[in-house]
C-alpha cells in the first residue's frame, strides 16, 4: 500500500503560497484524452452489441444453407481424401468472436485430383482453433457428384469415430464461457 504524503509549505514572508497546496486542475489535453477514451469504450460496446446481434442470425443462415446442401448427398459416390489445409478468421468483440474455423481436404476421382472445404462458425476464436486442429492431416470420405466431380460434400456422418464423438459443446455454453473468460481477472490483477 503506497502512501503519499503532501507537504505544505509556507512562506513566512508576507502571504503563504496558496498554489502549493491547492488540488490539480485537468488541463485541455487530459480532458482531450479522457473524451477520447470514452468514445471509444462507447463504439466498442455498440460494436460488440452489433456484432452479438449479427451472429445469431449467421449462424442460423449457416446451418440452414449447410442442411439444403447436403439433401440428396447421401447417394453420392465416396472418395478418400485428406484434410490439407485449416484456417480461423475472426472477428473479436467483447461479448463473443465471430470465429470461421475451415478445413481444407483433396481427393481423387478417376485419376483427377479435386478439393473442397468445410466451415463451421464459433462464438470463441479458441473453439475454432480446437475443432480445426483436431483434425489436421485426417484422412476423410468425400461425397461427390457423379456427373461433376469436382462438387463434392463431406458429411460428418462419413468420418471417423474422431469426428462423431467431436461434438462441440452447444452455442451457449460457448457463448457463457467466452463471455465468462472475458469478465475474469488477468493474472496479477486484482
């Protein structure tokens, strides 16, 4: 605990030195700075709260196209593949991230090698990073179209017992534990 100690001093001539004792006055420039942080916790709350309200729907629309794609799919003839290649964007805001984990894979129809990628969305940039890591250089079973192989779907129900058992934990228990590791204490913090 730090204690600070303000001296008065006193000049014994004719009047004491009103000035070195009376409370700080914020300049100009301070209360520039003050403003400006301000502002800029206010756009970072409008900006959290957009890109909350933008998520849902996102994945929403995600899950719904994913389904419409898949219909029929199951009668498509398999190939093996390999996932290749695995990336996460994000978008960072304060009560979740708008994480994209994507997963790359290659296959071979016919002597012809094609490739295609899976996406999911995460509230949590981590969650992406765990689901894309999981399955790096897996090898995997492709679907594809007969008459065009270069369109191709990859089901999770076609994969591994890796990837059955890979359910990620429901939206809000994500979202609950992003929002709780964000309201949590950095170390050394009190």
């Amino acid at each position: 605990m730090i204690v600070r100690v303000r001296l008065l001093i006193f000049d014994l001539g004719d009047s004491p030195d009103y000035s070195v004792y009376s409370p700080p006055m914020v300049g100009e420039h301070e209360l520039f700075i003050l403003m400006g942080k301000g502002l800029g916790y206010l756009s970072l709350g409008v900006y959290s709260v957009l890109l909350a309200l933008f998520w849902g729907p996102a994945f929403i629309v995600r899950n719904v196209a994913r389904s419409f794609r898949e219909l029929g799919v199951d009668s498509w003839p398999r190939a093996n593949g390999t996932v290749t290649n695995r990336n996460v964007n994000a978008v960072h805001g304060w009560i979740l991230d708008l994480a994209i984990g994507k997963l790359e894979y290659t296959y071979k129809v016919h002597g012809e090698y094609y490739a295609g990628t899976v996406t999911r969305q995460f509230p949590d940039e981590q969650a992406a990073w765990d689901f894309v890591d999981a399955h790096r250089d897996e090898p995997v079973v492709v679907r594809y179209r007969d008459e065009e192989p270069q369109v191709s779907r990859m089901l999770i129900s076609d994969q591994g017992m890796g990837w059955a058992t890979d359910r990620e934990p429901g939206l809000l228990w994500q979202v609950w534990q992003h929002v709780r590791n964000e309201v949590r204490p950095r170390d050394g913090a009190r």
